[in-house]
C-alpha cells in the first residue's frame, strides 16, 4: 500500500456500528472496510461512466448504420492513416496551360 494518510471522519452511529459489525465479521481493521467501500464506490462511478461513454458512441455508430464489428472495422479502416492522403500543398486554381504548378 505504501504510505498511509491519517484523516479523521464523522459517521453517522447506525453507519458507524454497521462499518465496526462488517469489520470484525470480515477479520479486518475498521480502516480496511472503509478503504474497501471507497474503492468500491471509486469503481461503481468508472463503470456508470464507461456505460455512458458506451452508450454515446453506440448511438453515433448507430447514425451512421454500424450494428456490427464487422461493420465498424470496415468503417475505421477507411480512416486508417494509411489510407488517408493530405496534400502539404494548398490548394490550387485551375491549371495554367494544361499544367499543374507544383507546390
């Protein structure tokens, strides 16, 4: 674990007595129920929102007619780097005499 930071806190008694009831059913310290409920809160919050996140891009993925990962690798492989071509140049007016300017 490394180093511990002491903090004192306030819990209401009926909370209090349960966190001491779990600590001694469990044969841990009162310190140990209290650090195991905050990560269990800590990892509650990341999955809601993971779900959320999920459900944004599922939507987007939606619009645009992906239902599939077949259909969604075939999607990102058309925005591959490999397949993206940017000109350094910008853009030109039409030819002169028939030729490009090169840039």
């Amino acid at each position: 674990m490394g180093t511990a930071v002491k903090k004192t806190i306030s819990l209401p008694p009926d909370l209090a007595m349960e966190a001491e009831e779990r600590a001694r059913a469990e044969g841990k310290t009162l310190s140990a129920v209290i650090q195991d409920a905050l990560r269990a809160g800590r990892t509650a919050r990341l999955k809601k929102d993971l779900r959320s996140i999920q459900g944004y891009w599922s939507r987007k993925a939606k619009e645009k007619g992906i239902l599939t990962d077949r259909q969604l690798k075939r999607y990102l492989r058309k925005w591959e780097p490999s397949s993206i071509r940017i000109s350094m140049c910008p853009p030109s007016p039409s030819p002169v005499g028939g030729r490009r300017r090169p840039c």
